[in-house]
C-alpha cells in the first residue's frame, strides 16, 4: 500500500470562494470497481455530511463532447448546490470535475502537461475541493470487483479493461487533479476508510 500526496496544504489555501471558507469539501475519485462509492458513503456517515455523486446521466452521450458537456452539467450542480447550502458544511463528493476531464482527454490520449499545481486545472466556474483522494487498485483485483457486479459493462468500461495505453491516461489525469493517490489494493474496506480519514485529518 502507497500513498502519495500531491500537496500537503491548508484547507484555507485551497479556496476560490469566500462562500467555501468554512466548508469541508472532499472528493473520491478513482476508475470504476476502486471502491470509491463505498468509500465516500462511509466517510460521509463518519462525517454526517451531505452526499453527491455526479454518475448518473439523463440520456446516454453520443460522442465524447456530449459526456463531457453532461458530466461538467452534474460537476456545476453539486459546485452550486455547495456553495448555495446553508443547512451543511461538510460534503462528499462521489467522482467530480477529474473524472470528467480524465474521460475526455484518454479518448485522444492526451496526457496532462507537467509542471501544473492539482488545483490549477479546474475551471473559474468550479468550486475546487478542498481534499480530492483517488483511489487505485491493481487491475486484476479491480476487474474482479466488477466481475462480481450483476450488470454488464458499457463499451467505456470494456476499453478501459482492454486498452493499456487508454487507462493509463485516465489513471494519470485522476493522479494529476487529486490531492492524495492511495493504492488500496491489499486494503480491507475499513482498513480503506482509516487510512482515508487518517489523510483527511493530516491534510485538513
């Protein structure tokens, strides 16, 4: 198990908005089957947050401007609705704006650039979290969890799974807009959450 930390800042120096100042955003990310929805319902509970997952789509895109377009729709929602919240202060965030931009750029292979902070490449519109933890596990295991699922994997997933070159670049986009990468692969799910927590706490 690794963890690697790409920043090791304040909650106060991660804000584009005066609104966010006394708020707690976090984000999991990782590619399918890494075990982030479980993970980000158990630290919203442990938390007592508010839960958001930008993963539903109305209708299914036709070409990959038209996913970007929808999930970028999902990630201003949930920007808005923490900004707008009066009743929270804590939210958790199941995939947000990395996902989206790892998506869309692995379909022409496009790398992220070098020499670019995690948060700088979030757009002005968006409202940057505060903590982003991705999540990776080794791929055996992981195509083993979504083996294990009862529905069947869209032509996205089946890529991903046969296409070296197109995953790497989703893995390298989600490292690059993330504050913190863990390998969970010989994590148990509560040895996860610890290890989790025990970043939320030393990053916060």
């Amino acid at each position: 198990m690794w963890i690697w930390l790409e920043a090791m800042i304040t909650m106060g120096d991660l804000r584009t908005e005066s609104a966010m100042a006394s708020k707690l955003f976090i984000v999991l990310e990782g590619l399918d089957g890494t075990g982030k929805s479980t993970q980000a319902k158990l630290l919203n509970q442990k938390l007592s947050g508010e839960l958001h997952s930008t993963s539903s789509l109305v209708s299914k895109p036709r070409t990959r401007f038209e996913r970007y377009d929808a999930y970028m729709g999902n990630n201003t929602l949930i920007s808005e609705k923490t900004l707008a919240s009066n009743t929270n202060n804590r939210f958790v965030v199941d995939r947000y704006v990395a996902s989206t931009y790892a998506s869309f750029h692995a379909e022409k292979y496009i790398h992220p650039p070098t020499g670019v902070k995690w948060n700088e490449y979030y757009p002005d519109c968006i409202v940057v979290p505060g903590i982003i933890i991705n999540i990776e596990l080794a791929e055996h295991t992981r195509l083993e969890r979504i083996n294990q699922r009862s529905k069947s994997t869209d032509a996205f997933e089946n890529r991903l799974a046969s296409n070296l070159d197109f995953r790497m670049c989703m893995k390298n986009w989600l490292r690059a807009m993330s504050t913190v990468t863990i390998d969970a692969t010989n994590l148990s799910i509560d040895e996860l959450h610890e290890v989790i927590l025990s970043v939320i706490l030393e990053l916060v």
